[in-house]
C-alpha cells in the first residue's frame, strides 16, 4: 500500500520552506508535493523517497504529521493516461477524493496518487487491470 | 429642560429620603428571593434596614452569584408578574438572566427616556435604533425608553448597513443609538462608498454605548458628522442602558439615584471610598420588583464627579467608564470573559487548552478570532476532519458567548503556554 505524509501547517509564508529545509538536511528527496487549504490552515500532502524518516524528522521539528494510505499507481507519461485510470473507478462507483502525481521519467513512467475511500479496493481493482502499484519510496 | 422635572431636580434631602425608603422596601422584597433568603440566613440577616448607612450590613452580590442562582433564583415576585427577562454572558457557563415585571420595564423606559431628553431628544425627533435587539438589552432598552418620551422609533438592529443609510436618508433620521465603532464605519461607507455628502443628512444626536470608548472617540465622531455623540451607561443586571446618562454638558453621566443606589469601593479590600476617590462601582437596584439586587459588583471603574452639574439634576454624575477589575472584554457590545472560551476548549478533546484571543475591528465591526492548537494525537491528515473541529468550536461558542467566532487552528506550541502570565487577549481595536 501506498503511503502519503500529510503535514497541518498555518496559512502562512514560509511554512513550505521550512518543512522542504528540513528534507534536505535529511537528504530526503521530494517527488510530489500538494496542497489543500481551508482559509487560516491547509494540509501539505508529501510523497518523498524515505517517508518513514520524513515522519520522525518533521514531528521532531513539532510538526503535526500523519501517514496515510494512498494508491500509488504507475501509468504512462502520455495522453489519456490518467483518464483510463478514472473511468474504471468510474465504473466501479468509486470517488476520487484527491488525486496528484509526477513523473518518474520524461516521456516513460509516471506515478499517479489517489486518495479513495477504499484504498485495499481500489488496488485490488487496478492490479487485476494490469496496472503496476507502487508499494512506497 | 426636565423630562421629569420633579425627580430629576429632587433636592438632595428628598433624594436621600427616597433612596431610604426604596433601599428598605428593596432589602425587604430581596428577601422573598430563594438566594438571598438563603444568603440573609447565612449572615443572620434581618430584611430590614433603617438608615442608608445599614446598607455596608449585607454582603456585595457578584455575576457568579448570579449565575448561582440561574435560571430564576433571585425573581422576588411571582412568576407570573414577570413579563420579561434579557441575559448576558456569565464568567463560564450559564448566562445571568434578569427578571422584569411590567412595572420595570415601565420604570426602565422612563430612565432611558430622562436620559435621551437630556441631550436634547424630543417627541418630534426620528430615532433610529442601530443596535441589537433579542437577549442583548441594548436594543429594546432604548427603543422603549425613546417611545416613551414620544419620538417615531425606527428598530433598525445592527447590521445591515446599506438599509440603515437608506432609512436615515428617507426618513429624516434625527437621532441614532449605535456603538461607536459602527458610527465610524458608516461614515465611512457613506462618504467613500456611497459618496453621499454628510450634509444630506438630518443627524442631530448619536447616543453611543456598549463599548468603552475615549473622550477623544466622541470628539472625531462629532467632527465627522457635525452632530452631537452623547454617552449612556448601563449592565444588563441594572436592566441595560440608561443607569447613567449624559447630560448636554457633557461632563459625566448622571446616574439615576432613585433607581440606583451607587457605592465605588476599593475592589481589593471591599473597602467603601469616599466621594471622588476612583474605584469600583458598586449598585443597588431601588425599584425594581422582579430582581431586586443587592450591591452588585459591576467591575466597572469610575468615580464620582464633585460638585453640581450646571444642568440643575441632583442625580450625581460619574465618570467615563475607565476600565474593568477584571479580564472581561466587550465584543459587539456583548460581555466576554476568557474563562467563557476557555471552558468551551475543554469540552473539546481535539483541541489543546493554549489559547489566544484576538479581538480586531473590519470595517467598523468587531471581529472576535479564537486561535487554537490542534492536539497531536487527533491529527489524521484529513482536512474535512479539521474543518469539522472548526465548526463543532464555532458553534460551541457561539452557544456560550452569544457572539459568533472565527475560529483558527494552529500548530502546536505556535501559541504562548497556558502556565505562567500569557497574554491571552489581544485587542487590536483603535478607539
């Protein structure tokens, strides 16, 4: 399963900063970033390559910090990659909650984030679909 | 120019015999309430008194007594006299809730109106009501008491300000009640936004209150408008507004001493100071049938002005309200304490109990912003999940200090720890 780091961070400047100058001390690397914001406060939502050590070295810093599960799937850097993605949890009835990626090689390989109600379901869905999920980084 | 030329001009002897008189029917009437029969027997307490001075005898009443006694224990009357009850905000918890039988409010609107023909309002002046109704006292205080001395009474509420610049406008308003804040405010929308030249407008007297505001506040406000602004005074637990009034001179508030009798003590010692020395003011109901109360502590600081006002009252005047004993703070012209919020914060476990209040004024209204630290164990990383503590706050306090919210979460430990003195109101209203 895959796994994301969300962050409770003030709707303030410098807050990203301070959360991405602490994964490079760590030399922990970033591969998507998104953010949701409600008005004073947002959530910063992370994928990184060591996420384990991103949870103890941002509670360390007094973050407030949370893994939770997300789909990581892997899909094709081209046209209608992501919509093929959509319409079968389309079918399935199955609602997107959030969704972000990135790309792992230019004109290859992609990763797709998926935040689901149900996220043993959907990856279960997906395999059977031939898709290729990404435990964790 | 009297609205009741007989008892505001009472000589001071007659005064003093009125007050003697009422203050033993009061201690008497007093004493038919559950809580202070309980607390007269306490102190072996006769309801009876003699002279003024026998007065120092009985204990001060606080708000926690009040809220001791909620909903009804200090109604001395039967229940079924009383015709109407206002409530203002307690230190924690339960609001103080005050009783009035017809006869109050009849002598309440009498108050208000001695008051609002003192600065020069008559039957023929067009009298715009700008502040709340409902539970708040400020609204239906002075709407009786401008009916009473015969003027048109426009219940306009608070807020809403397109409609009020309307109604001034077509119908000639004359004289407004409104908190200082507000006033500033429209006259900004009128002359920035609107951009209707002040002069359109018939204003004579703004009646300001609810919120502490400076001498210098009065004078920006009177230039704005070129009108007069006149201050009132009044507790909810003293019926609301119209306790003190002033006169057209401008020079302290004339507090009604057949209604009211006033003490200002030394709120350390409880001590009884003399006339002049600055202090708290302490009041005794002296007509009042539904809830009689017994020196009730206002917190309010103030003290007696010396001397007689050329206006010919006898009805002595106090001070400009200058402070508070304690950590109250008055938003939208509501009663706050900090205990009130904080007392929601521990009922709600996602929260820490580190708090800041910031209290700032957008557009000419106060704004009223509970900044909160999420608690560690509760974050899950979903934001509908905040949201929802947001509001479940919100609302809470609303509930609990009748003024709704903004409610901010923040990160842990981003505010000062609830050990040790931190300051935990900001207040960054200029007035």
């Amino acid at each position: 399963m895959g796994k994301q780091l969300s962050i409770f961070v003030e709707n303030k400047p410098g807050k990203i900063n301070k959360i991405t100058g602490i994964l490079e001390k760590e030399k922990i690397n970033l591969k998507a970033m998104t953010i949701a914001d409600s008005g004073t406060f947002g959530i910063v939502k992370i994928i990184t390559d060591n996420n384990r050590k991103a949870f103890d070295v941002l509670k360390k810093s007094n973050f407030l910090v949370s893994f939770q599960d997300v789909v990581v799937v892997e899909i094709q850097d081209k046209v209608g990659s992501f919509h093929r993605v959509a319409k079968i949890l389309e079918e399935k009835g199955i609602n997107i909650e959030d969704a972000y990626g990135f790309i792992i090689e230019e004109g290859g390989k992609a990763a797709l984030i998926l935040k689901v109600p149900e996220t043993e379901r959907v990856e279960k869905i997906l395999k059977k679909r031939g898709y290729k999920l990404i435990e964790n980084f | 120019m009297f609205f009741q030329p007989d008892k505001e001009n009472i000589s001071i002897d007659n005064l003093k015999a009125v007050q003697e008189e009422c203050l033993a029917k009061t201690i008497e009437l007093a004493g038919r309430s559950p809580y202070y029969r309980k607390l007269f027997n306490k102190y072996g307490l006769k309801p009876k008194i003699k002279a003024l001075k026998d007065i120092a005898k009985f204990p001060f009443t606080t708000k926690e007594d009040l809220r001791q006694s909620y909903p009804t224990g200090m109604v001395a009357v039967p229940f079924e006299e009383i015709v109407r009850m206002h409530a203002s905000s307690g230190t924690t918890g339960k609001s103080t809730l005050v009783f009035h039988t017809k006869k109050d409010i009849e002598n309440w609107a009498i108050l208000v109106a001695r008051g609002l023909y003192a600065v020069g309002v008559r039957k023929t002046d067009i009298f715009q009501n700008m502040m709340n109704y409902g539970l708040f006292t400020g609204g239906l205080g002075l709407h009786y008491g401008a009916e009473k001395l015969g003027a048109l009474v426009i219940p306009a509420g608070s807020g809403n300000t397109k409609k009020q610049i309307e109604l001034w406008l077509d119908l000639k308003t004359t004289v407004i009640h409104i908190t200082p804040s507000y006033l500033f405010y429209l006259g900004h929308v009128i002359e920035e936004e609107e951009k209707i030249p002040l002069s359109k407008f018939s204003l004579k007297i703004a009646i300001v209150g609810a919120e502490p505001h400076s001498e210098e506040t009065r004078r920006k406000l009177e230039n704005i408008f070129g009108i007069k602004v006149f201050n009132c005074y009044g507790l909810s637990e003293m019926n609301g507004p119209g306790v003190a009034f002033e006169c057209e001179y401008q020079n302290g508030l004339h507090l009604w001493e057949d209604h009211y009798y006033a003490e200002i003590i030394n709120p350390d010692t409880g001590e009884v100071l003399p006339e002049g020395k600055e202090g708290e003011l302490v009041l005794t109901t002296l007509a009042r049938e539904g809830m009689p109360v017994i020196r009730y502590r206002t917190r309010d600081i103030t003290k007696f002005i010396k001397g007689r006002c050329p206006c010919g009252r006898t009805h002595r005047r106090i001070e400009r309200i200058k402070g508070r004993t304690d950590d109250m703070f008055i938003v939208k012209g509501v009663n706050i304490f900090p205990s009130q919020i904080e007392g929601v914060l521990m009922q709600i476990p996602e929260v820490d109990k580190n708090y800041r209040i910031v209290i700032d004024r957008y557009e000419g209204l106060d704004k009223l912003i509970v900044e909160v630290e999420v608690k560690k164990g509760f974050f899950d990383g979903e934001l509908s999940h905040l949201k929802a503590i947001q509001d479940k706050l919100t609302n809470k306090l609303k509930e609990n200090i009748l003024v709704t919210p903004v409610v901010n979460l923040v990160e842990p430990g981003s505010l000062p720890s609830s050990t040790g003195k931190a300051q935990r109101v900001i207040d960054k209203r200029r007035l």
